[in-house]
C-alpha cells in the first residue's frame, strides 16, 4: 500500500510563472547562468544560487541561509503565492518528441524506510548530508523525486478527463518545451486519488536518490521536533511506460598504456569485435556495446555460448552481472583500463545518451579523450529488478527524463 498526501504548494504566479521556473542549476553553462541572472529578475536561479559571482568565498551555511533569504524575498514580493489548502497537482511537459504527464504529491518517509518505495541507485553520504543540510537550512525543497508506478488504466482515465479542464498554467520555455498544470482541490478527487495509490503495492524511485535520501536523514534528526512535514517528500508520480531512460556513455582518456592494437586483441576475449569505419554506430539492443577510438567506430558484441544462456542467465537473481554497464565495467574498463572508482576516477567521464554519438567523436577527436563507449539503455523492468532484489545499478547507468522545473513548485518544511 502506498502513501501520497495533498500539500499545500508555494508556487510562482501564473503571470511570471515562465520567468520563474528554470532547468536545474547544473544544466547551465556559466555564461548562461550569467546571463538570466542578469536579465532576468525573477529567475528562480536567483534563490538557488544568490550572489554565485562570489559562491565559491562563503561558506555553506551562509550560501544556505542567502537562498533561504531570497526565496523569503521572491514571497514578500508576490513572486510566490500559496495554496489556501493542501491539494494535489497533475503537471504535464510536452517535449519536441515525448509527451510526460504525472502527479506531484507528498510520499511518505515510512513508505521509504520500509521499502514500499524502491531504489536502484546507490548514493554518495557526502551528498546526502548536503541536501540534508541544505533542506534543514533553507526550509523547503522545490526538486520532487521521480517515482513510477505501474501502468494502471483507470488512472490512465481520470488523467484523460482531468486533462480536458483549462490548466492554471499554460506555458512555454526557451528550450521550446510546453508545460501545464492542473490543481486537483476537490475533497472527493482528493479521496479518491489518495485510495487509488493505497491499492498499488510498491513505487519505485527513478531519479532523485539523493533528494530522498536527504529527506529521510532530516526526518531521523529533526523528528522529535513533532514537524509533520518531515513525513514526507514531494514527488512526481509517473507512469513506468511514460518514463524515458537514456544510457550514460563513457568517455576515457587513456588506453592504460595499451597500443591500439594490443587493446583490440584484449577486447577479443569476451567480445566479437566489428570494424564500423565511419559510421556513426550505436547498440541495437542489449550485450551490444559501441566504441569509438582512432578515428573509427566499432560494433563490440558480448560472447555469449548460445541463445539459452543469455535467458537463463537473465532470469536469474544475479541479475547486476547481466547489466551492460556492469559488464563494460567487469570485462573492459576494470581489468583493462585501470578504472576502479567509477564515481571518483579523472580519467573517466559521462555522456548523456541523449546527446548525439558525434559528440563522443568529437571529443575524442580532439585528443583530451582517446576511447569512447556506447551502451543500450536500460529498460524500467531491470530497474525494477534491480530494486526488488536489492541491487545497486554502477554510478552513472541511467539518464531519465521527465526532469521537473526548479521553482515551479515548493514544498516547504
């Protein structure tokens, strides 16, 4: 049985809605950065990263406080306004080539401790204490985790229906997305949706590891404070077929003192290795692998004995060894390049798969990288098995879309 609750929403007014809401901070280049907070004024990147020109010469605690300071600011001066009662929210984004629609809620930190909602991803504590301290300085959190949840026809109908109504948000951004949002405040659709995910048994995160992670950290630490906002994390539900899952590619610097030649032969051990010249080659399907190095591509095929061990082998519980960023990493970039640390390693680098493969070739060709690999992307039915059986996908497996506006929605603590 899971767990969602309406909340009540700080979110931008419908008239500056498009100016506020922003990608996450990451995403922009520091020209970019430069550039909205310069001309645009009511960019919610001014209260995620106030005063960035001098970022780097204050310390965390007062980085924290600054934000929670301007976000105080952007409310005071009727940026924000918020909801009179906890509701919840169906948000869509529309994409040049995807549609992803979902409903933002509360989810519940016992669902999270107990495992009702599943993870696949292994997190960094140094990141998890951050956020932490970053939600218990700041006092709200405005990047919902995503979490799927099975494909369900009659959800499928009330999201149709709903969607018919005017939206309270209608909007464009500049990276030529479409976004709207519906309030869902009537008592009966909030019962009702609330006793919809009570008969779904278990949710599993998608993306935002470290986010719920955080949130459960400052739930221990803070709970005696009797908040019962601590209970829970805002989240975007989502369908699991509506979800997109990119792979990461890798990039490397070096062949670990391999001639080309010698490396090729060594690749030849677990690998039918296959001469693309150049043509810009990527995976087809699963146990293929891409690889980009001197000026050519190559078709890299797994060695598999015969078609039988390949399903027997996946339907078994070592289901981590089947993944094909684990065996990149077992047959290839451990044992022959040297590269233990996936997280840490300089000599290793992540490429969105949803970036063209000519950006590989482009970086390597410009000689800071020497080899690059492509992978397959994962599917939601190994991320779920992954979760069910407890295992940890390698950092860096998956890149997964919808991604949420910064500022276009709060949760306050």
């Amino acid at each position: 049985m899971s767990k969602i609750i309406p909340f009540k929403a700080v979110r931008p007014t419908p008239d500056k809605v498009a100016l506020v809401t922003c990608r996450n901070y990451d995403d922009y280049s520091s020209a970019e950065l430069a550039a909205w907070l310069s001309f645009n004024p009511y960019s919610f990147l001014h209260v995620i990263h106030p005063a960035y020109m001098y970022s780097q010469k204050i310390t965390l605690d007062k980085r924290f406080k600054g934000v929670a300071h301007k976000y105080q600011d952007f409310k005071d001066d009727g940026v924000f306004m918020q909801e009179e009662k906890a509701v919840f929210f169906l948000y869509e984004i529309q994409t040049k080539t995807q549609v992803f629609t979902g409903i933002v809620a509360g989810t519940s930190i016992d669902d999270y401790k107990n495992n009702v909602i599943k993870k696949h991803e292994d997190t960094l504590q140094y990141r998890v204490e951050y956020f932490k301290d970053y939600l218990h300085q700041t006092g709200f959190n405005t990047e919902p985790v995503l979490i799927t949840y099975p494909d369900n026809a009659t959800l499928n109908t009330w999201i149709a229906d709903k969607k018919k109504s005017a939206p309270i948000y209608n909007y464009s951004t500049t990276n030529k997305e479409k976004h709207q949002l519906w309030k869902i405040d009537s008592d009966a659709e909030i019962q009702w949706l609330t006793q919809q995910f009570e008969n779904i048994p278990e949710l599993y995160i998608a993306d935002g590891h470290h986010r719920s992670a955080s949130a459960e950290l400052l739930f221990d630490e803070d709970q005696h404070l009797g908040n019962p906002n601590l209970n829970y994390f805002m989240s975007f539900l989502i369908a699991e077929s509506n979800v997109k899952i990119y792979e990461y590619n890798r990039i490397i610097r070096d062949l670990n003192g391999y001639s080309k030649a010698d490396f090729l032969e060594k690749l030849n051990e677990h690998f039918i290795v296959k001469d693309k010249e150049q043509e810009l080659w990527k995976p087809q399907s699963k146990f293929e692998f891409g690889m980009y190095l001197d000026g050519n591509f190559y078709a890299l095929f797994y060695k598999q004995t015969n078609s039988s061990e390949v399903s027997s082998r996946a339907q078994s519980r070592d289901i981590l060894n089947n993944l094909d960023a684990q065996i990149l990493y077992d047959k290839v970039l451990q044992p022959l390049l040297g590269i233990e640390d996936l997280r840490n390693d300089e000599r290793i680098e992540y490429i969105p798969g949803k970036q063209s493969v000519a950006t590989i070739k482009e970086l390597v060709d410009e000689g800071e990288f020497e080899v690059g690999f492509m992978l397959y992307p994962s599917d939601i039915s190994e991320i779920k098995a992954l979760a069910d059986n407890n295992l940890i996908m390698p950092p860096k497996s998956t890149y997964i879309e919808p991604k949420f506006r910064s500022g276009l929605m709060v949760y306050e603590l």
